[in-house]
C-alpha cells in the first residue's frame, strides 16, 4: 500500500500477476507506456532470481524494484534495484501524470 500511495498510482494501474509456469509479481503498475514491477522480500540482501528475469522479459517491465527489510538501496542489474523498506519515500519516484 506504501508503495502504491508513494507512487500516486489508481487502483485500476495496479495488478498482481502470475503466470501458468508459477511465476508471479507481487505488483505490476501500468501507467500509460510505463510499466513497473514491484517484490517483497523479508530478506536484507535480496538477489535477482529467474521468476524476476522472465517476469522482466514477459511484461517488457521499465524497471523491477524489490522492496526488502534491509538499510540501503542499491542496483541488483539492469533495470533491477533493491530498495530499503524504510527508505521507500525517498527512493521510489512518484510517476509522472
């Protein structure tokens, strides 16, 4: 929810999405040509998995952001970030109109 009323995103932009091989992620927000992913994970140093790779390649994702538990932001690949939970308000964007 945190995550949702940083960005200024409407309820109708903001979907769950799984696919039938049991690849999932957690939130996809679609603004216009904008598409951003979102995961959740307790853990502290999150690390890029495959459900992330194909869930970037599928939905032709502008950026994957993982949201975890530890204290910093930093790049995890290409147009992947881990960003602090604590520090969502500063390091996640608002989208644009």
């Amino acid at each position: 929810m945190q995550v949702v009323q940083r960005l200024g995103a409407r309820p109708s932009e903001c979907h769950f999405w799984a696919s039938y091989a049991g690849v999932e992620l957690d939130l996809l927000v679609v603004r216009g040509s904008r598409r951003l992913g979102f995961e959740f994970k307790l853990t502290e140093q999150p690390t890029v998995t495959a459900s992330m790779r194909i869930a970037m390649d599928d939905l032709r994702l502008d950026e994957l952001v993982v949201v975890h538990g530890g204290d910093k932001t930093f790049p995890l690949d290409a147009r992947i970030v881990a960003v602090a939970a604590a520090h969502l308000t500063v390091d996640i964007d608002p989208l644009e109109p």
